[in-house]
C-alpha cells in the first residue's frame, strides 16, 4: 500500500501540474517519489516471491537515480544515505540466493504459477520498464529529465499488460493502481496533442 500511495503521490503530482499548466510537466518530486515507491514495492516483490515485479524495479531504480543526478539532486543527499539507497536492494538479493530463498527453477514449475502467467509477468515489466529507459536515453540526450511522449505510450501498454498479469495474480490492490496509472498514462498523451495543436 505504501508503495502505491508514493507511486499514485508521483502521477498525481505530476498530472495536476501537467493539466494546471496544460502541458506535460515533470515536477522533481516525481523522481524522488519514484526512488522512494520502487524501493518499497521491490521489498514488495521480495516478500510475494514476484520475480518479474522485482525485475522490473531494479531497472527502474537505477534510472530514477540517474534522473535524480541530471537534476543535480542526487548530491544533496549524505553519502551515508546513497549507500543505503544502493546497498539494501543488493543486500536483500544476496540474502536471498545465499539462504535460498530465490529458487528460479521454481518460478519456472506450474506449481508457483503458469508459465504463461509469468511470462506475462516478465514482459508486462520489460515493456513498463522500457518507458524509464526511453525516457533515460531521452534524458541524456537532452541533459534534461523530463518525461516525453514515447514515454507515455509505452507506461499505457505496458500498465494494460501489467493490469491483466496481476488481475490473474489476484493482486487487487496492484489492479487499483494500474488501472488507475493507466488512466493518468492516457490523460498525459492526451494533453501532449492538445498542447501541440
């Protein structure tokens, strides 16, 4: 729930600035709520053994910190709490594979889930994650972090195939959140053609 509130807190910050000044805006507390709600929902993932939805937060994570240094944000953290921001994803993955908690053969076996259901998983994050790295290549282009268009089409493909994996995954409250991500991914490239017209 925490996880959702601070990735809802980001699209909403971000749609309401983007629809007061009709055009899209990328606030700077949307990469730091980004940072924040990919840390809580990757422990999310550790804790329902969901591979693809920790997959798809460790590409992110590192993008949102990238995104946080072109701001020139990332600096103004103390070097002791980038440590931890860095350390504890990777810590908790060490954890795992040492006491055997990650058994990747069994998220291949039907019993854990159908393969379908996780290869639908798998590409339902590659595609959401693909925005952020759409996104990234944009950002370095540019020296400048804001979210484009592109970026925007692919968070509604991939919010739809991601809605659909935990619809079947009888994860509610990632339902709520997708369909109501999906929902804003919608408004913004909306708002992106009206603002060109």
């Amino acid at each position: 729930m925490l996880a959702q509130i601070l990735f809802g807190s980001r699209m909403l910050s971000q749609w309401l600035l983007s629809e007061k000044n009709k055009k899209v805006i990328t606030p700077i507390t949307f990469w730091w709520l980004s940072l924040s709600g990919s840390f809580v929902l990757f422990i999310y993932g550790y804790v329902r053994t969901d591979f693809p939805l920790m997959l798809g937060q460790i590409l992110a994570y590192i993008i949102y910190i990238r995104n946080l240094q072109i701001q020139k944000q990332w600096k103004l953290l103390p070097h002791w709490s980038k440590f931890l921001i860095i350390a504890i994803p990777i810590a908790i993955i060490m954890y795992g594979y040492v006491y055997g908690e990650f058994n990747f053969f069994a998220l291949f076996s039907k019993d854990e889930m159908p393969v379908w259901l996780l290869g639908l998983g798998i590409i339902a994050q590659i595609v959401f994650t693909l925005r952020f790295i759409y996104q990234w290549i944009y950002a370095e282009k540019n020296k400048q972090a804001t979210l484009p268009l592109g970026f925007w089409i692919i968070s509604f493909i991939g919010g739809l195939l991601s809605l659909i994996y935990f619809f079947y995954r009888i994860d509610y409250l990632m339902v709520l959140s997708y369909g109501l991500g999906s929902f804003i991914y919608a408004r913004n490239i909306y708002l992106y053609y009206k603002s060109k017209v």
